[in-house]
C-alpha cells in the first residue's frame, strides 16, 4: 500500500511552458544588441535558436531555404522515398551555393521538350549540354520557350558557352556575367569537363542573407530525417545533408539504441538523436552510442499530438528539457539540446533556453506559413493552412515513417490533423520570434544564449485549477 502510494508522493512534477513564467532580472543590454548565435548540433553552429519540426506539412526545400537564409536551420521529413527526400536535401545545397556541384544536364539528343520538362521539375531555368561528360552547349528558358518542343537539344542550344574556371572567385564570376550578358556559367576543368555550374542569382544572394546558416563551401545548411533501421537511407542522405536526425517518438528503445550505433559508425555527419523526455533515457542513449551530436527532446507536446491523450505516456518539453541538461551536466557532457513540441510564442522558446535548451524546433507556427508544403483551404473567409502529426491516420497512409512509433500501436493514431490560420510568409514568423526572444532575454538580464541558459531564473505560475482553491481558501478564511 504505502509503497505504491509512494510513486505518487515521490513522482516529479511534468510541467510545461503554461506553469512557469521567465523573472525579470538587472539588465545591462538593449534588445538589439543581444546575441542569438546557438548551435543546432555539436558541429553545426546557427544563429537564431529556431529549427522546423521533420513533418511533412512543415519542412519540405522551400521551407529549409528559407530557414537558413535567416540563420536557423529545417529537418528534412521522412514520410517519402528516399530519392524524394535526397532530391529536397539537394535542392536545399544547391539554392545559392556559389558552385553548384550536382548540376543537372542534359545532351544534344533529347528533345528540347524533355529539356523544359527538367528545367519545370526541378525549377531551374538552364541545362548545360555534355557529352561524355564534357560541356557542349547550354541549352536555356528563353531557348525552349522559343523552339519546337520535338527538336533535339543539339539544334536549339547556345554553343558558344561562357565559361568559367573551378578556382574563380564570386566577384571575377558576377564580373565575366555581367560582361556577357549571361545568368549562368558552366565551370569546367582544362580538359573540359563539366565540374560545376554558377548562377547569377545564387552568387547575388549570397551577399543578401548575411545572416544564413552555410557550410564550409557557402551552401545553405540543411539537416534530414532519418528512421533508425534504414541505414541504407541514412548513409545515401549522410552525403548531402549537414546532419541527420533520427526521428522516431520514442527513442529510448534497445532496438533503437543498437540500430543507431550501427548508424552512427556508418556515417561521418552530425547524428541527432531522439525523442528522449528523461534523464534516463539520456543517460542510456548517450553511454551506449558513441558519437551523440545533439538531442531532441519532449514527447507528447506537440501541436498535433494526441500521444498524451491515447497512451497516458509522454514528456512535456519543458520538463523533457530539464531532465536531459540535468543528465548531461551530471556527466560532464555538453551537446546541444532541442526542445520540441508546443512551442507557439518567442517566450516558450526563451523558457526553454532558461531551462538547457541550445534550441527549438517548431511544427504548428512554421506549418503555417507560405514556404510549408501543406495545402492551403479558406474556411469562413479566412485563410488556414493543414497541420497534421506524423502518426495521424492520413500521414500514415503514406507508410513511409511508420517506424516512427511503435509496432504495436501501428495501428492507433498519435496524431491528429488541424488547421491553422495563415500567417504568411515564414520571414516575418521569424522577424516576430527573433525580436520576441530578444526581449524576453532582455527582461531576463541575458545578452546571449549561454547567459539565459545559466543565468535565466524562473518561477512558478499557479495553473487555474489550483488558482481557484486558493481563491476559495482565501474566501473561507475571510
Ligand atoms: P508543434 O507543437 O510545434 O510540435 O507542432 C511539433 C512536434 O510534434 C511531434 N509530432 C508528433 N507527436 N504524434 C505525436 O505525439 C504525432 O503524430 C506527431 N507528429 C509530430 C514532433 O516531435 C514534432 O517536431
């Protein structure tokens, strides 16, 4: 008797981003001079703490491009083949890379209507022409726009191409451009081989997002979503994407511990792991595998989750959050944090900070933007987009992140589908949290992540439930 009244007396306290609020404390900065720089994993540095939620109403290329264009960074989702989602882990590398490398081409004997059929799928607006492998001819937009649809490519492209060498610089390249009135350069090597191509626009841009989050060669950083037990997916991906994430509802799971060793040796990119919501399953994760970059944490929280609601089980993020800084400071141990689910304002993702956070990521408040891949539908007037959680019945039809959750609730539903208003395009979500992050932290008398995280101090809200029996407490003493 006692003892199992014991689990209740001793049980810890899941509390959320509702039942605390951030104290103010002596502040020696102005928001604007706060610094937001962070990391998403050991080895990926971003600087704004926002990362988009691996759904496939969220993170799709566009959405990825535009995230790390402002400083953070998107998880690719995985309810798709594996070719679909390399194809958007490439798209991702090659928006504004100065030299694109996986440039797509064609040759002299397709039609110049399979050409333009290219030039749709993969929205670019030129193809370089090679044979064996060294450049013929570029063939461009304005050129098929032109030409008859069943002539080969050899009749209708520009032979006289352009060129550039591999080891020019941005500024020789918008130079030799803008001389010959040309938006591409083919870069080939002295035996004229095709080695990469350069494009008007992504050398300009590069200039214009001074903020993006960039590998060593100056491409857009991007991280993919991966299943535990497809390591044929994760190595394939491991050599596009910046890090991979293994994205399963529950990771603190023997099968999923092994398989992600096995993934880990496999692989030279960041691996981020999770979800994990205890201390425990930090501790186990981290001492079984070797090379852990970064955890993601909270279960049960999200926007679109009924995990809590059919299973009773979960981590709410706050309380995960807490419980995985706790276990790493116990070990000595510091790789970045990323609190996950029910984060719908700047100050969830300051508490986060507050409470260990290196980061956040988001599904319902990116989901809603103009760069989610989900559909757009006007109910009464107004605009909603669709937000729907990856274990919900309609994400499952498409059987291709199953494995997400467990063999025997396969068949259950954790998620749910909902719709939510329309907020426009992601750059202004982001403006909205970057400022809103910047004045929480100046109330909180941080200037950077790491102060908040050591300094931030917190206290308790009282939930209504127990506001009201204190009002009657108050009540029966007067
Ligand atoms: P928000 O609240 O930002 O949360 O939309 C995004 C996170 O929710 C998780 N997720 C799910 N959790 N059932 C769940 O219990 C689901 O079907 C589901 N789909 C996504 C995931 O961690 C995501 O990042």
């Amino acid at each position: 008797m006692v003892r199992f009244q014991r689990k209740f007396e001793e049980a810890e306290i899941a509390y959320n981003f509702e039942d605390v609020i951030l104290l103010p404390r002596l502040s020696k900065v102005e928001p604007r001079e706060i610094d937001l720089k962070t990391k998403f994993s050991s080895n990926i540095p971003i600087n704004i703490p926002l990362v988009s939620s691996p759904m496939d109403t969220v993170t799709e290329a566009e959405m990825a491009i535009a995230l790390a264009r402002r400083g953070g960074i998107g998880v690719i989702h995985r309810n798709c083949s594996t070719d679909e989602e390399l194809e958007i882990v490439k798209a991702v590398k090659r928006s504004e890379s100065f030299i694109i490398k996986e440039v797509i081409t064609t040759n002299k004997e397709a039609k110049v209507g399979e050409a333009a059929e290219i030039m749709k799928k993969y929205k670019i607006s030129g193809l370089p022409v090679v044979e064996n492998n060294k450049l013929v001819g570029i063939i461009t937009g304005r050129d098929v726009r032109f030409a008859d649809p069943s002539i080969k490519v050899g009749e209708a492209m520009t032979k006289d191409v352009v060129v550039a060498e591999p080891n020019i610089t941005p500024e020789e390249a918008i130079e030799l451009m803008k001389k010959h009135k040309v938006e591409k350069l083919p870069v080939i090597d002295r035996e004229r081989r095709l080695v990469g191509l350069i494009t008007y626009k992504d050398v300009a841009l590069r200039g214009e997002y001074k903020e993006a989050t960039r590998d060593k060669e100056g491409r857009l950083r991007v991280a993919a979503a991966i299943s535990p037990f497809d390591i044929d997916r994760a190595k394939l991906l491991s050599k596009y994407a910046d890090a991979l994430v293994i994205d399963v509802a529950h990771f603190h799971n023997e099968d999923v511990i092994e398989a992600t060793k096995k993934i880990v040796k496999e692989v030279e990119v960041d691996v981020v792991i999770g979800n994990l919501g205890t201390r425990e399953g930090v501790l186990d994760s981290i001492s079984k595998i070797d090379r852990v970059a970064g955890l993601r944490v909270g279960m049960g929280s999200g926007s679109a989750c009924i995990t809590t609601e059919v299973t009773r089980a979960g981590a709410p993020t706050l309380f995960a959050v807490s419980q995985a800084a706790d276990a790493l400071e116990e070990i000595g141990v510091r790789i970045p944090i990323i609190a996950d689910g029910g984060i719908r304002n700047p100050g969830d993702v300051a508490l986060a900070i507050a409470f260990g956070a290196s980061c956040a990521m988001l599904g319902y408040v990116f989901a809603s933007c103009k760069e989610s891949p989900s559909p757009m539908t006007i109910i009464n007037g107004r605009y909603f987009k669709l937000h729907r959680g990856m274990g919900s019945q309609s994400a499952r039809q498409k059987r291709m992140a199953l494995d997400r959750y467990a063999t025997f609730s396969k068949e259950i539903p954790e998620g749910t589908e909902i719709w939510v208003p329309y907020r426009g395009e992601v750059a202004s979500v982001i403006g909205e949290f970057v400022s809103g992050i910047k004045a929480a932290m100046g109330y909180a008398g941080a200037s950077n992540i790491v102060e908040l995280q050591e300094n931030g101090k917190v206290a308790k809200v009282i939930s209504r439930k127990d506001k009201l029996i204190a009002t009657q407490n108050v009540e029966q003493i007067k």
